[in-house]
C-alpha cells in the first residue's frame, strides 16, 4: 500500500552499510518508523530527509506492518539551525519531547503544527531559543495532559508572592502559607518569568531565568513524568 504523508525528521539511526531508519512525526498516522535504503551514501538523492528537522513530503510504501521510504520532497532543511549551536540544541530538545509524546497510528496534528511553528520561529523569526523553547514546553505538556499551572497556589488557589515551592509528585505550585515537607522552593524570578510564559507573554526575558525556566522543566519531566531528555543537557551547557 502506497503512503503519502508530510513528515518531519525526529531521529535516524544506521542500519546495515548504507541504511538508516528514521523516526517521523506526521499529521495523519503521528509517529512512524521507516526503513530508508541507501541513504547515507554520498550521493543519495533522499540524503537530507535522513537529517534532524527536515520537513518533507513523502511516499512510501507499506506491507506487513513495514514501512519503507521510497520518496522524498525536501521542504526545509532548516540549516541555519545548524549554524548556531545554542538554535541546534534548542530544536533537539524539541524533537526529544515530540518524540516521547506522539505515538503510532495516532493523530499527530497538534504535536506536528506545535514543532513545525517553533522550527520556523527560532529559525527565521528571530524568536529568542531560550524563551520560545520554554513556551514550547508549556504548550506541549498542556495538550498531552502533563500541564502545570503556573496561575496560582496548587493547594489553596490563592496568589503566589514572595516565595514559591512546586510539588513534584501532583506537579503544581506552592504558595509560602501552603509550604509543606517536600516541597521544593525555587525562585521567585524564575515563576514569574513561568508564569508570563505560560500565558503566551514573550517580552525580552532575563536570560537566567530563562535557563532556570528550562531547569524547571527538566526536573519537572524527570520527576514526575519520567522521562529524561538528553538534549537539554548540551543546550544548558552552551547556552550559559
């Protein structure tokens, strides 16, 4: 059965001499994985689409459950990102997410519009990285459930000022009045800045806070999803 489906490239991984099977996010079937033959040879016509980021269309072919590329139509490459290391981390981190979150034969549109709309921003918009990968997050998690609300006390509804806890196991925020054993206390700055974000305020941003933001976020998916995303290691570390 023949497939035709817009794609973008989350990871690939060598197989056999000249092989790589790639794992994409659709509109349609959310993610697939996909044998693509002979592509890392040197003057592989599909090469590109077997590369991070890259948004194509794409035909394949399907039998027995196996999916195999036999098509490609390179839309963007994205290869500015590949020029800034702090822009590269940052699109990495977001393909890390996506990846964990979209699922087979699923529909993929929300996860695919949310990455393709922040590839294109830190790519060609001039969005700041740091900032609109944090919004990335607040907007990923929401839709997949995994959401924290950042507008008021997890315990007793009322306004957070002066300090602030987040508990990890019921993922929300912790008024200083509602301060419990286990809560852990973070910045004040850094909710705030949480905060503006999760409410779709981009104005220019400390840029510490915005590292903080992702910190947050890493501790928050670690702890309380479980999941641990290798990438923003490497961000964190060129980015500060």
């Amino acid at each position: 059965m023949e497939l035709k489906l817009r794609a973008i490239t989350l990871r690939a991984v060598n197989y056999k001499d000249n092989d790589r099977i790639l794992t994409l996010i659709t509109p349609e079937k959310g993610k697939i994985s996909v044998s693509a033959k002979g592509v890392r040879k040197a003057n592989a016509k599909m090469k590109a689409v077997s590369e991070p980021f890259c948004l194509s269309d794409c035909v394949f072919y399907e039998r027995l459950g196996r999916i195999t590329l036999t098509e490609a139509e390179i839309t963007d490459t994205f290869f500015p990102l590949r020029e800034n290391i702090s822009k590269y981390y940052a699109a990495s981190v977001a393909l890390e997410l996506v990846n964990y979150f979209s699922q087979e034969n699923m529909d993929g549109r929300r996860l695919f519009s949310a990455l393709l709309s922040f590839l294109k921003d830190i790519c060609y918009e001039n969005k700041d990285e740091i900032d609109r990968l944090v919004s990335f997050f607040c907007e990923v998690l929401s839709d997949e459930g995994f959401g924290v609300d950042f507008s008021s006390c997890g315990r007793c509804g009322g306004e957070i000022s002066g300090r602030v806890r987040f508990n990890i196991k019921d993922g929300f925020n912790v008024c200083d009045n509602c301060a419990r054993e286990g809560d852990r206390e973070y910045s004040y700055s850094t909710y705030s800045y949480l905060r503006r974000t999760a409410n779709k305020d981009m104005a220019t941003s400390d840029k510490k806070d915005g590292i903080n933001g992702i910190k947050f976020f890493d501790y928050y998916l670690r702890g309380n999803v479980g999941i641990e995303l290798k990438s923003i290691k490497f961000f964190t570390e060129k980015t500060t």
